[in-house]
C-alpha cells in the first residue's frame, strides 16, 4: 500500500489545516455486518444475506452468514464506526500488520468520544461485539481492482483478539487482526473515506448509508435505483415492515442528511416502494472524463476509477505529461499500465520550479482553493504540504494540485461538505 494516514496533527495556528486522509475496507462497505434499525436480541446469533447488487455496471452478488459466538449479540449499527477507526490507526504505518497497539486517547478522538469512563464502556463492549461476529462467505469475496480474497469455508473473524485490560490505568491497548481485514490490506481493498464527513454526519446508519452508496458508486456512477426491501437489507435492518411508505418514513431524516452534507443531490421515491439515488461523485466523474481524453476505452477508465486509488490516478496523468518517463506513442494505454501497475513517478529536477511558474498564473483565492482540496485528497503528508511554498510540497500534493488546474477541475466541488464551498467558508 503506497498511501497512508499519517499521524500528524496540524497546528492550529495554520492557515489551511486538514484531518489525515481516511480509508474505507470497500469490500465490507457492501456487507452490512451492523444492524440497524432494530438492535437483534441476545436469542438471534445469526443473520444471512443473499443479495445481487448492481456495482459500477456490473452485477454481483453479495452472499454471508453472521454468526455471533458465545450467543452474544451481532455488532450494532454503531461498531462500524469503531472498527473504521481502528483501521485509520492501523493504516498510519507504512505496513500495518497483524497486530494494533494504540492509546485508547487516540480512538476516542477519531471518534469524536469524551475521554470518560463510559467511552471506555461503550469501547469494550464494541470491542467484545466485533470479536465475537464470525463471517461466513457464501460467495467469492473480490477486492475492488478484481483479486480474489482466500476462501475459508469456516468463516473469518474481523478481530481474533483485543486486549484493553491495562487502559484504564493509562496503559496501551491492543487489537490483533482477523485473516479478512489482513487480506485487505494484502490486496489493496482500501477506497478514500471522508473521515470528518462520517463524523458530521453522525448517525451511524446515516454513516453507513453514505459508505455503502459511496461503493457503489465508486466508478463514477452518479445514479443508483433500489427497492426497500433490498435497501433495508443493506443498511443491516432486522426489522419488519408492513407498507414501504413506514421505511420511507425512517429513512427520511438520513438522505436530509446526506443532502445536507452534499453526498447526494437527492433521493426520488418511486410508486412500489423504489429507491433512487442521485450522487454528486465530482472527482469520480472528472477522472473517466480525463481518462477517456487521454484514450481510454470509456468502459476500461471506468474500471480504473473504481479499482485504483484516486490520487494515484491523477498522478499517473500528471506524470505521463510533466514528468520523465519518455513521451507515449498510445497514452491511453500507457496510462493504464501505469495505474494498473503503480509505476514510479518520475519528474526533472525543475519540475518545482516548473511547477511554481504555473502557480503564479493563478490568483490567491484560486491558489488556495487548489491547495485545500489537495490537502483533502492526499490528507497533509508533512508540515511543509500545508505551507505556502510549493517547492517544498510532496511530489504527490503537486501532481494532484497540477492535475486539477490542467484539467480544469473545481476544487470547491471536490471539497464541498455542508453546503458550503471552502473558499466561501475561509
């Protein structure tokens, strides 16, 4: 995995700051191994879902067994939140491995939770929830660039197991990984995550919703139609329904939410009980637009979109342009090996100064508004990303910042939250 969450935190004195950059496990994204709506009793230790979902423009199906050991009950709706969190801590290292040290200080803070003793309750009982559920695949599991996870018949634990015995006198915690979170992190099944949009969205099925809608789309698709019965599934609801117009009702205030934030334009209700979703997807779009100009077959860029990371995309256009790989007969092509393959960025050694010459063309509200929805895409590598010196950015937040102002991309759009552009909120 070349890009990580670093574990810096931005000072407050500085003029543009910015939370490190999150992940998303995109394969579970479209298991709903939480329950909502209705919280399942300590007598309902299993839960199956056999589902066929329309991902990207292809169909697939999504088939699993939860199983909850000891008759405990499956992870709430919520534990999806502290797992994601675990993740962002686990992601910060350059390889992550098997096994999570961390200051519980530290997740409480990602999680927006006061440093008390219940969150310390409310920790150890997510933890106890999330170890205890055993996932059973019933299909092949398949990471979003197309390999396949290993195929266990018995089913995969998320955490084997957590210790928090110790935090409580100021001690470290430690989580040790199941063989389904390593293999993700083996295969690359990570997708950017907006962490501070799924704290402010803060309901956790309003949380899963925009992380499963996110998924879906995550080849640029900008529109998304569904039954209730299916979406109910999907966002892990237990309870029974008599007329679609009562879930309706339920789900009312999380699309206001998510309309709110700017994740979907809207959501149109259909006669029958249907569905339909219409996504912003901004940057998603403008990446198979890009790479359609460059040559791309329309079909294969939106298979790059939603295989391969989105600054590794933008880069890989900037190089194949501004760097020093040799000039490409066939870009399209060229570009796509390049994606596919994670070649190394290679740029001249005037490439800042280069870079600076174009920077100047711009004004001072433009320049900051490309420097801020860098900073959200690559998540604010080093002190020096988020000062006001370009030749002293990372060679990723220049590429991504001279791939916006090449392609004429909107960087309020690619950082709007809340209803507001950054450039009008600063």
């Amino acid at each position: 995995m070349t890009n990580t969450m670093n574990d810096r935190r931005p000072s407050a004195e500085s003029a543009l700051t910015t939370m490190p950059r999150g992940f998303d496990h995109a394969s579970l994204a479209l298991m709903p191994f939480t329950m909502a709506l209705q919280k399942p009793g300590e007598g309902a230790p299993v839960m199956c879902i056999d589902e066929t979902l329309t991902v990207g423009e292809q169909r697939r199906r999504v088939a699993f067994e939860l199983h909850s050991e000891d008759g405990k009950a499956l992870p709430y709706a919520g534990d999806h939140r502290t797992y994601l969190a675990l993740l962002q801590l686990s992601l910060r290292a350059d390889e992550p491995s098997r096994e999570l040290v961390f200051d519980r200080v530290e997740l409480f803070d990602l999680l927006n939770w006061p440093r008390h003793g219940r969150s310390y309750n409310n920790l150890e009982a997510s933890l106890d929830r999330l170890h205890a559920v055993r996932i059973v695949l019933r299909t092949a599991l398949v990471a979003r660039n197309g390999q396949e996870y290993a195929r266990r018949t018995q089913g995969s634990h998320l955490i084997d197991t957590y210790d928090i015995s110790d935090a409580r006198a100021g001690g470290r915690c430690l989580v040790k990984w199941g063989d389904l979170v390593m293999d993700a992190i083996r295969l690359g099944d990570l997708k950017s995550l907006d962490w501070e949009l799924l704290n402010a969205l803060g309901d956790p099925i309003t949380g899963y919703l925009y992380r499963l809608l996110d998924r879906l789309m995550l080849g640029g698709e900008t529109r998304w139609q569904v039954g209730w019965r299916q979406l109910a599934t999907m966002i892990g609801s237990t309870a029974n329904y008599h007329r679609p117009a009562r879930f309706r009702q339920l789900m009312d205030p999380h699309h206001a939410r998510l309309v709110e934030h700017g994740v979907i334009e809207d959501v149109e209700y259909l006669r029958g009980g249907t569905f339909v979703y219409h996504l912003r997807n901004y940057l998603r779009v403008q990446l198979r637009r890009v790479l359609c100009e460059l040559g791309v077959f329309p079909k294969t860029a939106a298979a790059l979109v939603a295989g391969f990371d989105e600054t590794d995309i933008m880069a890989q256009c900037d190089c194949l342009r501004h760097g020093v790989r040799g000039r490409a007969e066939k870009p399209g092509g060229y570009v796509t090996e390049a994606i596919r393959n994670g070649w190394e960025l290679h740029y001249g050694a005037d490439e800042p100064e280069q870079f600076g010459a174009m920077w100047g063309l711009f004004s001072s509200p433009e320049r900051a508004a490309y420097h801020r929805a860098g900073l959200h895409l690559c998540g604010g590598g080093s002190l020096f990303d988020e000062g006001d010196d370009p030749s002293l950015w990372s060679q990723r937040l220049r590429a991504v910042a001279r791939f916006m102002m090449v392609h004429n991309l909107d960087p309020d759009e690619i950082v709007r939250g809340e209803g507001m552009p950054l450039t009008a909120a600063a």
